[in-house]
C-alpha cells in the first residue's frame, strides 16, 4: 500500500462513489459536495445492480452514473477489471464504498492502491461482513458504531481511519440500531473524507494518519 497522498489543494478533489442500494450515505456526500468550501465533487456514482435508489439521488444530481453487474461478466475477475476500468475513466483521487456489497478485487485494488475506502456499520475488528447490525443486536453489546476503513484483500480488515461510537439499547432491532448508527457514519463519512482529500493521509502499516 503506497505511504502517503498529498493533498488535493489546485482543484476540486474528484470522488467515485459505489453503491449497492439505498444510497443514503451517498446522499450525505452529494449533499456536502454541495458546499462550495468542502471542495470535493462526486465526478460518478456506480452500481453493482440497475434501478437502485442510489443511482437515482445521483441523477437527481446531475451526477454521471455506471452500472457493472457480475452477473453480466462470464468470471469475478473479468467484472473486477470492468469496475476497475469504469471507475478509472473518471480519475478520482478516492473510491468510496457506500454501502457497496460486493468485495472489490484485485484489478480494483491494484488500480487504487489505498485509495478505495469503505464504511461499515459496526466497530471493527467486530463484526465484520454484510449483516454486522445484526450480529451486534445478537450478541446483545452495548456500544457499536460505524468505521471507515482503507479497502485491502480481506474483508472489512483494512487499515482503519475513523471510527464513531453509538450506544445500543436492549431492545434494538437490527434495523432500529442501523438506523441510529448510520446517522453518525454519515456525519464520521463526510467530515473524514473531506480532511484526507483537503489535508492528505499517509498510511504507515496499519495507521492511518490525516494531515500534518
Ligand atoms: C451503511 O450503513 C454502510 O456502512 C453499509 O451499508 C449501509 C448503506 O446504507 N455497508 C455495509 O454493510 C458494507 N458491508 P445506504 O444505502 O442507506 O447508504
């Protein structure tokens, strides 16, 4: 993972959103890139599936979008080296995963070593994997929250850049803690982002450090 990226200080910073559904956490980062003083901007929004709302908050937007569908793809490898080829034609300086469920792959992340973030709606290295709200409501914890992390080869294991903290009450559904936890990664997403595009980030093995 190369060390260190400078920060995007002569223009707008460029940022290629993925999705999977409801989009959100898109929406939060669309919204933000519409401040002129956060200077960053959404150049695409892809998708691993048509007709998703995601998709549809990007148009809205004017936002160029891009669908890259596995299952139009004769192996994994070959819809990897497509994503990676539709993200590149728009240059970003930063991937973000948003609510992104497929695992990126090594045309991707070779591509953009260290520069692909991703979300997560629980406090790793807890719970891991697609269904962490779930997994937290079972284990009956008491604190969970959301961690934005730089994408490596494993799942949800990469070097983490912010975390936030949300408190889980006893009778929380998977879906009423999701929901309260995203409210914070939202918040914890844009500000972060804006800070590694604005101040740049250097990752010095599984530290992650922002500015300065
Ligand atoms: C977010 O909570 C994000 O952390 C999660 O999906 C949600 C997206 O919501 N991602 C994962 O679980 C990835 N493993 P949204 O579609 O409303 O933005």
């Amino acid at each position: 993972m190369p060390p260190s990226f400078a920060p995007v200080s002569h223009r707008s910073a460029r940022l290629v959103v993925l999705v999977s559904g409801a989009g959100t956490t898109l929406q939060a980062l669309l919204d933000a890139c519409g401040r002129p003083a956060y200077g960053v901007r959404v150049v695409a929004v892809g998708a691993d599936r048509p007709a998703v709302e995601g998709l549809a908050r990007a148009q809205r937007t004017g936002v160029d979008t891009f669908v890259c569908e596995l299952a139009n793809h004769p192996t994994r490898a070959d819809w990897d080296v497509s994503l990676a080829d539709r993200i590149a034609s728009y240059q970003p300086d930063l991937v973000v995963l948003a609510g992104f469920m497929k695992l990126t792959g090594p045309a991707v992340l070779s591509r953009f070593d260290g520069r692909v973030l991703n979300t997560h709606p629980a406090l790793l290295p807890s719970f891991p994997g697609v269904h962490a709200p779930r997994d937290a409501v079972t284990h009956a914890v008491r604190v969970s929250g959301a961690t934005l992390f730089v994408v490596d080869a494993g799942v949800d294991t990469g070097p983490i850049v912010a975390q936030v903290a949300v408190p889980v009450d006893v009778d929380d559904t998977a879906q009423t803690l999701h929901e309260r936890i995203k409210t914070s990664e939202r918040t914890m997403l844009v500000d972060t982002v804006g800070c590694m595009l604005r101040d740049g980030y250097r990752i010095d093995g599984r530290k992650v450090r922002v500015g300065g």
